[in-house]
C-alpha cells in the first residue's frame, strides 16, 4: 500500500533540468524532464558552464509545470529533495538553490539525495524489491556493482578504474565520427552488424568485480590507426560490434558472479547505459539462463530524471533523517556513507 505523502525532488546533476512529484516513494504523479542534448551536441560533450545557465533558466519554468500537471498546489507537499551529488558542481548549486528557497517558503524538510541511489531506486518505481540485491550501475559517470543487503544500505563492492562505461561509449564514438550523446549510435551500429572485430576484454584480478575500459578504448583507436596507415575505410559497424561485446561480456560476468557470491535475490541495472538495446538483451537472456530475477526500469527511467531522486529521497523521509539547510553541493558524495541510518 503506497503512502500519501508527496515529495517535490528536483535533479540537475548534469545536462537534464528534471522535476517530479513522487507519492509514497513508488508512484510517479508527475515526472518533467528538460534535455539539453541539442545544446551541447555542437560541442561534442557536455559544457559545464553552459549546462548551469540552462538550468537557471529553467528550474522555476519546470518546478511550476510539475506542480500543474499534477493537479496539485505547493502546499500539498510534505518534503523537497534534490541531488546533492555527485555531478557537475555548477548544475548541482542551481537545483539545490531552488530547493533551498522552496524549503524555506513552504516550512518543509529538505532531503539531499544521491544521484546514483536515484538511478538504483528507479527500479523501484517499477518493481517490488527484495533484499539482499545487486545494483549494476552503468551510466556516463559511473561504472559500479553495489550490494544493498537492506533498504537504503549500500555497499561498494566494484567500480571502475578509469574511464565509466558510458564515457567509453562516448569516446569511441567520436572516433567513429558519431554526434554527442554517442552511445545510442555505437549501440544501433553493433546491433546491426554481423561481422565483428575482436576486442580485448579487461578481467583485472581473478577475483576483482573492478571495471577497466581505457585499454579497450584504446585498442578501438589502435585498430582505426592502423585501417588508416594501410590506406583502408575504417569497417565500424565490425570495431562497434566488437567494442559493445567486449564491454557486455565483462558487464554481464561480474554481475552475475556478483550476485551468486553475495547471494543476491535479485539483479537491477540502473543508469543511462542502461537503455542500451544489447546490453539489456545479454542480460536479460544470462539471468533467465541462471534463473536470477533480473529487474530494468523503462527507459524513460534509465537516463538522468527526478522521480527517481524522488523515489530514493522517500528512504530518508520515512526514518525523518532530513538534510540541514547549509547543505551543499558534493561532486564527490560517497554512496555508502549517504545510506539511511540503521
């Protein structure tokens, strides 16, 4: 049975100016999201100074459009929450200002969220989750398998050492000459072939669940070079497919060894990386083989929003740990150390 209470929670980590009402941490009453991916594509990344400006001139527009379309007023509240990290500092400052100012009007609590807990609990938007899980987390930034042994308890058990996967996507996609945001392309292209260039896969230690995409970057731009010095037309759909298997193979592996030695009753993937087609289907067809319940949020859930800073928020709601005003913004903001209090 879900709850009345209503959380506002706003998130502006990065380049989307997102507002959601969530009731009860579970349902989404109303969930607006601003891309700003037509801004920064002439650019070939995100800009963080311009993705703070946007954001400004944003922020009241969208918080106003969530209240209306959900049919309610500002008074129905019951608490605002707003990433407080990790993120792009500038973009953070400008959705934590606004919640600030809406804390203090309306005499409510407010509740600085992680931004990676928000993609974990999108699941829960969307599904009942059971404890003990493991969270793959696979956006632009962040590259981790997490153990959530209870609600709203986080352990780190892998990340990566350098490049997040995303960002891998992204890099290889500008050498393959493909616009910003570049994994949907490399994604759409290895789906599509049926030849593929073999790519190094990064094991670590025997018994690491660290990830390591640098090399693998590196070896698609090696292979490009030497297409090149041969006087050959690169054949990207082959280093596209090659590059996405390499990245599902290790992806998929550690998670599932994950889940087995911690004995997780289920698997999420959670982040932008996961709305990618291929990884989706691997693992969708791993679990089913090895019979671990594997949960996925819609895609409108995957990439950067606020429901689900909304449905992570709920978490510290309902244990009243609430975050002070001089709150601010922490690039750096440590999952483990933002788990509710036991």
């Amino acid at each position: 049975m879900i709850s009345n209470e209503l959380i506002l929670a706003i998130e502006t980590s990065c380049d989307e100016t997102a507002v959601a009402v969530i009731r009860g941490g579970k349902e989404i009453v109303t969930n607006i999201i601003s891309s700003q991916i037509e801004t920064h594509e002439r650019y070939g990344g995100v800009v963080p100074e311009i993705a703070s400006r946007q954001h400004v001139e944003s922020i009241t527009l969208i918080m106003e459009q969530a209240i209306r379309e959900a049919g309610i007023n500002f008074r129905d509240l019951s608490a605002i929450a707003v990433t407080q990290g990790p993120g792009l500092v500038g973009s953070l400052l400008v959705g934590i200002v606004a919640a600030k100012s809406l804390a203090m009007a309306l005499d409510l609590p407010l509740i600085g969220t992680h931004h990676i807990a928000g993609h974990i609990y999108a699941n829960q938007l969307v599904h009942e989750l059971v404890y003990p899980c493991i969270a793959l987390v696979a956006s632009g930034g962040h590259t981790e398998l997490v153990v959530l042994e209870s609600e709203g308890v986080f352990r780190i058990i892998g990340r990566t050492r350098d490049d997040a996967v995303g960002e891998a996507y992204d890099k290889v996609a500008r050498t393959l000459n493909f616009p910003y945001p570049g994994g949907p392309h490399i994604d759409k292209l290895a789906q599509s072939s049926e030849e593929e260039i073999v790519m190094p896969r990064a094991w670590l230690d025997a018994n690491s669940y660290d990830f390591s995409f640098s090399g693998l970057k590196s070896a698609v731009l090696a292979a490009i070079n030497s297409a090149k010095m041969k006087g050959e037309t690169p054949r990207q759909a082959a280093l596209a497919r090659g590059f996405q298997a390499s990245v599902i193979d290790v992806l998929v592996t550690k998670a599932l060894r994950a889940v087995r030695a911690e004995g997780a009753k289920q698997l999420l993937l959670c982040g932008g990386v996961a709305a990618n087609g291929g990884l989706r289907a691997a693992l969708t067809d791993r679990c089913a083989a090895e019979g671990v319940p594997l949960l996925i949020p819609p895609l409108v859930l995957c990439t950067d929003n606020a429901a689900m800073i909304g449905a992570a928020a709920h978490l510290k709601y309902k244990r009243g740990e609430f975050t002070s005003l001089d709150m601010k913004a922490e690039p750096g903001l440590s999952l483990e150390e933002w788990s509710v209090r036991s």
